[in-house]
C-alpha cells in the first residue's frame, strides 16, 4: 500500500483461538488508538503506511500486541527475524554485551566486532573476502557504490563511471541508493540525477517475452542483449565505460529470480570489461531463499554484496562483504560510520548467523518454501482471476493480484482487502509492495511446519473472502 494510510477503523470481527493465533478485540484494536494517535502526531506522515497492530512483543514466528491478541508473523518485521524474534540465542548474546555493559564503542576495536566480521566473512562464498560493517541497508548500497567507482577510477580513470541498475530495482532511500533504484516514482525529487547511473530492464518473464523461454524467437544471449547490452547502447556508452553492475539477487517486487543463463552472461561480462558486479542481499541473504546468499543459486559468485536485515535477526546492521582488494581501497578513518560494528549489533549478528548455520535454516527455508509455493500455486488455479503470478525462491514468496490474472493491471484494493483480512484473522503482513499489489509471504525460517500449514490456509481463506465480497 504506497502513498496510503491505514485507517483506524476498528471491525468487530470474529473470535479466533488456535494453538498459534489469537484475535479476542475489534481490529484494530480500539484502545490501541492512543498510540498511534501520538505517532501520527508526532512522526512523519511516511510512517504510517503499515497496518494498525501495535506491537508489544515478538517471539519465535508470533507477534503480540498488549490486548489479548496473537498474530501468526509472515512478515519477519520486514524480512528480519529470519532466526525468529527474540532468538534465545541472539537475546542472550545481546544481554551480556549489555550486562558488561558496554553500549557503544565508535571504531575503537572490541572483541564483539572482531567476532562479527570473522562470522561474517566465514559465511562469504568470495575467497578471501574483508566486510565493513554500518547500520541500515542504504548504507551499505550507498558504499558499494563507491567502491565500485574508485575501483575502476584508480584502474582505469574517470571514463569509466557508469553503474548500471534495474528498473523496478529497490536499494533503499539516501540519494545515491534512490539513484540505483528503479522506481521513477521515488526519483521524482532529485532534480539533477546523475546520468551515468542507467537502469536496464530486469529480465523477468512476467513482464518481457524476451525473458521468457518459452516466448517465441527466445535466445539466452537475446535475453541479455535486451537488459545490458541495449541499456548501454541506448544510454550512448560503450562496455569499457561501465564501472559497476548493480542487482537485487532476485528482483525485491516480485521476488523473481534471476535466469541462470543470465547471471552466468552477466559474470562474463564483467570479467571481461573488468566491471564490478555487486548485489544486494538485503532481502535475499541469511538463508531466507534456500542458501546463505541467493546468488549461490546461479552459479555465479560477485565482486561484493550489500546485506542487512536477515544478518542479525533483531538489532540495526548492514554489511558490504567482497573482494580484498576492492574493499580495501580506502585508507584509514576514510571510510567508516559512528555506529560500525556497534558492540550490540555485532554481538546480535554474530549470534544470529552462528544460529543459522548450527540450525541449517537454509535447508529448512528451501523445504519450507516448496510447500509455501505449491499452496500458492493451488491458490492461482482457484483464483486465476485475481492472481496475475506467484513465485519466489525459499521462504521469500510473492503473490500479484491483478485485474483478470497474468499480466494483467495490478489490483491495489483486492491486495489491500486480503492484507486486512489476514490481519482481522491473526497472519501478520506487512503492507502489499510494489503498486501495492504484491503480498510477500516471508515468515520466520524457524517456523513450525503445522504453524506454516496454519498460516498459508488462514491466506487461501482470506483470498476467498475477499473474492467472493468483491465479486
Ligand atoms: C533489496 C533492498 N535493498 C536495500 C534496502 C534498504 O535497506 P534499509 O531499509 O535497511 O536502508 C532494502 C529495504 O527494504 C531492500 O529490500
């Protein structure tokens, strides 16, 4: 739901009491009005683009508000607790830092965040790689950015300077992840964007024929030549001018992977112009799709990666992880954050990534996920109608709702009638993505297979609802 409020507007809905979920008072709640009457008073309208649960606390894969009430979580807050809330393992981790206490340390060296960076660099597939740790995801993009480019300025001079993005892409909210971005919507307020930053198309076969395989005249080397080869062409460049290629490791909107044949194009490529292939993990990474990084799925590896969110299932920090000598190319004190490896942080991702490769959530998120799909895909043949695609990798799954089913235009009202529905039934989301028609249906890796099975009826239940009343 982009560029809308939820409104308070409390139903009586029915009672729901099962093992996993528990909805006893109007929803929203009505005494919960006091809070989010101070937010909106107080907060930036921005912020009120979710729906009206309050939260009181969260544990494993269910969330509580302060009423009574218990939610099946689908959201992991927003692809965070991939290890589940308040893992006992990451709290306790958390506990001692804060019982030392030791709350901050600026870049000063401690032994939480010479822990986190071996934890994290140990789960990196690029050999010999170094990380640099920050706070929230855009950072991490924004860095990124900029290594590509010294990269290729220190090599090669300022001609080489273009980064290629794609459209439909997110990479967060500062100017420079704005600019990679692929939503023309949220560029509308940089007046001057930099025209070395050009957006390719993403090679999804929902939307393009030329990605589709089984699209007449399709060729894996067309496929590539429609994204890359004609954004640079298009844009007036020539290969050796690209310093950077930057990829969601599936496309964020849709969850939609990337074609194999495609990534494979794309790391040759940049081999061969010596370009800078990074991709964002910030959705993708910590086992959410199957593997510890979604880009292990394509056979191919990057130059570096941007993750947050997943990485320590609770407190606030991202990462850059890659190459050596890409990452290490500025000197000290010249690329650094207040909060970089905060002592927390850290200890909360180390805790969090120890967690999910002792528990083998990479495993459980690609078995998992098969069942979530082929729910997903009983749904669509229900309701060919209103599901235009369903899809995604592991426990990251995606469900459009459109007006007449494939391809069709998006359907915001029926997404955001589902949306209240599930919540009206205690299966927590966050708002529909993109136009505000894609549900993503991401819960915690660590849930239990009879809580899934729960949850992803609750969700055909809501649909059905929701189709029937709209009719
Ligand atoms: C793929 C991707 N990249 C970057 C970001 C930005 O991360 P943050 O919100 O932590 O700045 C997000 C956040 O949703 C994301 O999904």
């Amino acid at each position: 739901m982009n560029g809308k409020s939820f409104e308070f507007e409390p139903h009586v809905v029915p009672h729901v009491e099962t093992k996993y979920r528990k909805i006893c008072t109007p929803i929203p709640v009505p005494e919960s009005k006091d809070v989010i009457e101070r937010l909106r008073n107080n907060e930036t309208i921005s912020m009120t683009g979710q729906p009206l649960v309050v939260w009181d606390h969260a544990e494993g894969a269910n969330v509580y508000d302060a009423y009574g009430n218990k939610w099946i979580d689908f959201s992991s807050g927003v692809m965070i607790a991939n290890v589940g809330h308040a893992n006992p393992e990451v709290q306790a981790a958390v506990r001692a830092v804060v019982d030392k206490p030791l709350m901050c340390s600026y870049l000063f060296p401690t032994e939480e965040r010479a822990k986190a960076a071996e934890r994290i660099v140990s789960v990196s597939p690029i050999p010999d790689s170094k990380c640099f740790m920050l706070s929230a995801g855009t950072e991490a993009v924004e860095t990124a950015m900029k290594l590509a480019r010294t990269y290729a300025h220190k090599k090669y001079g300022m001609d080489k300077n273009v980064l290629i993005t794609f459209n439909g892409a997110f990479h967060g909210r500062t100017l420079g992840s704005q600019e990679m971005g692929g939503m023309p919507s949220l560029k509308e307020w940089i007046k001057h964007q930099d025209p070395e930053i050009i957006l390719a198309d993403f090679p999804n076969k929902y939307l393009f024929d030329w990605a589709d395989p089984e699209a007449e005249g399709y060729s894996d080397d067309k496929m590539f030549e429609m994204s890359i080869i004609k954004c640079i062409e298009d844009a007036g460049f020539k290969p050796e001018n690209v310093a950077g290629i930057l990829t969601e490791s599936y496309q964020g909107i849709y969850c939609c992977p990337i074609p194999v044949p495609y990534a494979k194009r794309l790391r040759e490529f940049c081999d061969k112009y010596d370009i800078v292939l990074f991709m964002d993990e910030i959705q993708t990474g910590f086992c959410r799709t199957g593997k510890m990084f979604a880009f292990e799925h394509y056979g191919i590896l990057p130059d570096m990666f941007t993750c947050a969110k997943g990485i320590s299932g609770s407190l606030p920090i991202s990462a850059v992880v890659g190459r050596r000598d890409i990452l290490d190319l500025y000197a000290p004190n010249t690329m650094t954050s207040t909060h970089s490896g905060s002592p927390l942080a850290a200890a909360a991702a180390n805790a969090s990534i120890k967690y999910m490769v002792d528990h083998e959530l990479d495993k459980e998120a690609e078995r998992k996920g098969k069942f979530m799909q082929e729910k997903l895909e009983e749904l669509q043949k229900k309701f060919p109608h209103r599901i235009g695609y369903v899809g995604g990798m592991g426990m990251a799954r995606a469900c459009t709702f459109t007006k007449g089913g494939y391809r069709c235009e998006g359907d915001p009202d029926f997404a955001l009638a589902v949306t209240n529905k599930c919540i009206e039934k205690g299966l927590l989301f966050f708002a529909a993505v993109g136009a505000g028609i894609t549900m993503k249906l991401v819960p915690p890796l660590i849930m239990p297979d009879d809580m899934l099975a729960e949850g992803m009826e609750v969700y055909a239940e809501a649909v059905a609802e929701a189709d029937a009343e709209m009719q």
